[in-house]
C-alpha cells in the first residue's frame, strides 16, 4: 500500500471513529439499554420520619416524561411536581419518569422537595435520558426489587416493588405501567399475580394499567380472589376530559377505604393523566 492510501485509510478510519462515537454519545451507555434498577436514596436532610398511621394514602401518577398533555411541551417538571405536593399522598407510584442524562435530576430534586424517600427503576433509554417508574414513600424503603415485564421488543416495561416496614409488618408496594397491547399485557399481569412475593401480606399493587377497555389482561386483575373486588375505577384520562380508567390501584391485605381520581385545575394541565388517590387502612 502506497503512502498515499495509508493516509486516505486512516483518515477514513478516523472519520468512522468519530461518527461511532457521536452515536454513542448520543444513546448513553449500552448496559442502560436493559431495564435496571438505578435509585434507591433517603432525603439529604434528616428529618425523623412520623410513625405510620394505621390509614395512609397511597397515589399513582403517570407524570408524561413531565411534558404537560399534548407531550411535545418542553419539559416542565414543576408542574408535575405540584400536582404530587398538593396532593400530599404518603405513598407516591410514578410512570413515565424522565431522568435526564445530564443536569439536574427532576425526580431527586422532587423527592428532595418533599422529604420523601424514592426509588427508581429504568425501562429504557430515551434521547433525553432514562425513562422508567419510581416510588415515592414518606417512610423508609426497606429493600427494594425489579421484575422485567418486557414481553415485546417494542415495549419495554417494569414493575419496581417497595417493601416499607410498619409496626405490625411490611407493606409491599408494586408499582408497574403496562403495555399497550392486549396479548403483551396479559402476560405481564399474569407474570405479576405468579410472582411469589405479591400478595403474600399487605400489598398495594398500583400505575397505569393501560385498561382501555375489557380484556383478559383487566378480567384477570378484577376476578383475582386475592385483590379487592368490586372496585369502580375513577376516569383518569385523558385529563381535560376523563372517559378511561387506566390508572389503577389494587390491594391485598388492607381495607380500601375509598377511591378517587384527583381532579384540581393544576392536575387537569400538568400530564395527559390525572393522579388517582386511595385511602387504605393497614392491618392490625
């Protein structure tokens, strides 16, 4: 090879180096590309936590990457984050997180905010950072796991469990935002009323459940011997107009005392979901 070639060739070799390199760059670190749990934080501030009552409320809210209803808004996460302070939920399940890859950490800072403890778990790898769902708790997280419900290479999807100790037990806390399609959900409600540590003691299983309308994946949640039954899920989207239950609170082992969506004029603007709100009532 002449001296001229091997300078074309290193310079193309440079040249692919580079665009390797911005692609890279641009997707973030491969291992991320796997749903992962990659939170687990108590407040900066210590602040001795107040014993659990025997009622709590619990919330779940799919947050909508925090870009307002129509989703092509720039991101706004303080609109999110006062829907969730007005809200004052002890127990806080959110979907569609956007943590972004660099800058500040909208959901620490909102975990901050509250004196709240968070965890987080990664579904996939957006342009602007890791998408994925979180919990939010008042009260110490015990421990902390990862089921992968990513039954489609399209749609990657998790459910995060809390485990949060109280005087008489631990109350697990399952928080997951289901797939869209009917044959994929189902699978993952099934992977989740098989998994042996849901619904072995008080457990609040919570999030968008994408229940658009009566399939196997809803019949097989509703007709669960172990889950309350009978529950008339409020309307939660979209949220201008609810016409749809998708986001869903299920329990075991507590009382469901009531159930509602929350509708002020702050939640009707903040995401194309509205939060939905439980009282329950731990075991003795």
């Amino acid at each position: 090879m002449t001296a001229r070639k091997k300078k074309k060739a290193k310079k193309k070799a440079a040249r692919a180096a580079t665009r390797a390199q911005r692609s890279a760059s641009a997707q973030g670190p491969q291992h991320l590309d796997t749903p992962h749990l990659c939170l687990l934080r108590a407040p900066a501030r210590s602040v001795k936590p107040r014993p659990m009552r025997r009622e709590i409320s619990v919330a779940t809210y799919n947050v909508h990457r925090w870009t307002v209803i129509n989703g092509r808004s720039a991101s706004d996460p303080a609109r999110a984050a006062f829907v969730i302070s007005e809200m004052a939920a002890d127990v806080i399940a959110l979907q569609e997180v956007m943590r972004p890859h660099g800058g500040d950490d909208p959901l620490e800072a909102l975990a901050e905010a509250l004196g709240m403890h968070v965890t987080f778990a990664a579904t996939r790898v957006h342009k602007r950072g890791e998408l994925g769902n979180a919990i939010l708790s008042r009260w110490p997280i015990g421990g902390v796991s990862m089921l992968d419900l990513s039954y489609s290479r399209l749609e990657k999807r998790v459910a995060v469990a809390a485990q949060i100790p109280f005087d008489h037990g631990v109350l697990e806390v399952v928080a997951t935002h289901l797939a869209l399609a009917d044959r994929t959900r189902h699978k993952q409600v099934r992977a989740l009323l098989e998994h042996p540590q849901l619904g072995r003691g008080p457990t609040v299983l919570l999030g968008d459940m994408n229940a658009w309308r009566r399939c196997r994946a809803t019949r097989a949640l509703d007709s669960e011997r172990w889950m309350t039954a009978g529950i008339e899920f409020p309307m939660s989207f979209p949220a201008a107009r609810p016409v749809l239950a998708l986001d869903r609170i299920y329990t075991s082992g507590v009382d469901l005392v009531d159930i509602s969506a929350y509708d002020s004029r702050a939640a009707q603007r903040a995401s194309d979901h509205l939060p939905v709100v439980a009282r329950i009532r731990l075991p003795d």
